[in-house]
C-alpha cells in the first residue's frame, strides 16, 4: 500500500502522496536482502480542505501491511457480506433418533386375547336391552311355531298375515370390541331365547326357555355363552355369528317357511339381516 504523509498550512492541507516501489509492497512478504537496491519514489500534492489531521514527515518509518493480511481482509469481508444460513429447527424426526439412541429394543411377551374364546374365563355384562323386527335381505319375517317344539321359521307375510311376526329382544353386553357388539336374542313376550350347541362341525340352532330374562344379565360360564352372539354391521345390514362356534352365523333358507339354522359359508343361504 502506499504511505501517506502530510505537510500543514493555514487554511488548507496539502497532502502528500508516495507510491512506494514494488520491492517496498513486497518486503513485508519476503524481505528484502539486497540492502543497497535502489529505491524509487514519487510524490503527488492534492489540496484538501482544512481539517483535524496530524501531519507525519515524509521520512517516517511506517508499516508495510503485508500481501498475506491484506487477503485474510479481503475473504473476512466476503465471509461478512454471505447471508447467514438458516439454523435447522429440530424436528419429530431429530426427537426419534434421540430416543433410538437411548432406549435398547427388547423383546415383549403378551397374551392376545381372543374373542372367540368359549371358555369360563370369558363373560359378559347386559347393559341394555332393544326390541325389533328382524327380517333377511329377502323380506322374510321371523315366524314362532309350536307344534311339536318351539321353531322359529322365515315366511313371506303379506295382509294379516303380517302379525305373526315376532318382535326380537335384543340384550346388548358391554363389549371390548368396536366392530362386534355382543347379544343374546329373545322372542318378546315369552322366555325363549336363541342358543346354539352341537357338534363343533355343525352346531344347532334351536329355541331354549329359561326361566327368567334375568339370568342371562351376566353370562360368565362356558356353558352359557351358547346364548352369546356377535352383531356385526349396521342395523341395515347386520350379521349374527356364535360366540361359542365361531365362523358360524344364523341364515334362513332361500325358501320360505323353512327354519332358521346355523350358516358356515354357504352362498345358498341369507346370513345378512336388517333390524326395523
């Protein structure tokens, strides 16, 4: 860089302006060892209005700023002039890895409980109990017939005919489950209530008395849970399977008049239903 010195007067500063020689620049980088090289020098005179400043005689010894600072300079203000980025918020992602790197995976023992269990650990609570009409998808009507024992039969009704239609209780039980909802089905107005038993590979549905609706308030032997069925569906469209035999679910006949049975996969027969 090139010294300035400067010279006062009385109402205007004259300053005075060296250009060192290109050896002086570099000296500061690499000295210079020659200590007889000639050095060259010019000087300038520029009028300055008066100002404050302290004037240093042209002989002064003043310090080169070295090539080396001068570029430290240069890429510090470049550095400053770089928009600062941006800090990374952390994120769920941030919070997942810490916790990975916490907590060792081992392995969880658990008991899946199973719904279809019919055994004496199983039980159920009435909390509340409807009355409706049932019918299958093809409009027939649930029919009690007691000739020789107690049936319940599906048959087109139409005129008067209409009121031999039985109306169904239906004893709802608190559930653990949000997609099947426990019940016992009733014929109103007797204690006849829909069971199932048999043989594992084809269960009976049939009509069983009890002695009071009250004893089916809660259920809690094996035995019982032959009244138990989960309803399936929304009222529209509501299926029945057995709680005691699972997969099994009540059907009617695609004739009519013909009893109601206990239905597994079978296509000829109509296991969906609608609640009126």
């Amino acid at each position: 860089m090139a010294t300035k010195c400067f010279s006062p007067s009385h109402k205007q500063t004259t300053i005075n302006y060296r250009i060192c020689s290109e050896n002086e620049f570099y000296e500061a980088d690499f000295p210079n060892t020659n200590q007889h090289s000639p050095k060259t020098a010019c000087w300038y005179e520029a009028t300055t209005p008066d100002i404050p400043i302290q004037p240093l005689p042209a002989n002064s010894d003043v310090h080169h700023v070295s090539l080396k600072s001068a570029g430290e300079a240069v890429i510090a203000v470049i550095r400053l002039a770089q928009p600062l980025q941006q800090s990374k918020c952390f994120s769920d992602k941030d919070l997942l890895g810490l916790l990975l790197n916490c907590f060792v995976e081992e392995p969880v023992n658990f008991i899946n409980f199973d719904e279809y269990e019919s055994d004496s650990k199983l039980s159920f609570k009435q909390t509340a109990v409807v009355t409706r009409n049932i019918r299958d998808t093809d409009q027939k009507c649930l029919v009690l017939r007691e000739e020789s024992r107690a049936r319940l039969i599906s048959v087109h009704l139409q005129g008067l005919d209409s009121n031999q239609e039985v109306k169904i209780h239906l004893s709802m039980y608190k559930s653990r489950s949000i997609s099947r909802q426990p019940i016992a089905l009733g014929i109103a107005g007797t204690n006849y209530y829909l069971s199932v038993s048999g043989d594992a590979s084809n269960p009976i549905l049939q009509l069983e008395k009890v002695q009071s609706p009250d004893d089916l308030r809660y259920i809690s032997s094996g035995d019982m849970v032959r009244f138990i069925f989960y309803k399936s569906g929304q009222d529209a469209s509501s299926r029945f399977e057995s709680a005691a035999f699972p997969e099994w679910f009540i059907g009617t006949s695609q004739r009519t008049e013909e009893e109601v049975q206990m239905v597994c996969r079978r296509q000829d027969m109509f296991t969906t239903f609608m609640m009126i």
